[in-house]
C-alpha cells in the first residue's frame, strides 16, 4: 500500500520539490520494507 501511495504523490513531488524525493520514498517504502523483512520476529 505505501508503495502504491507512492507512485501517486511521486510525481507531485518530483515536480514540486525534486530534491525531496526521499523523504517520501524513505516513510512509504523502506520504513514499511524494513519493518517486514530486516527487523527481528518478536522485536515490537
């Protein structure tokens, strides 16, 4: 779903402020790709 989220405000942003790209990248994909595949079972 964050992934999704953020192919649609990817655009905006690159238009908006280019420079930013990975403040969104960085919430809506890798926090949530890290939360499932690198953190350690029964870590929360």
């Amino acid at each position: 779903m964050g992934t999704g989220l953020f192919f649609v405000t990817a655009p905006i942003v690159l238009v908006t402020r280019p420079h930013e790209i990975e403040k969104p990248f960085s919430q809506l994909v890798l926090r949530p790709a890290e939360y499932i595949w690198v953190d350690p079972l029964g870590g929360h």
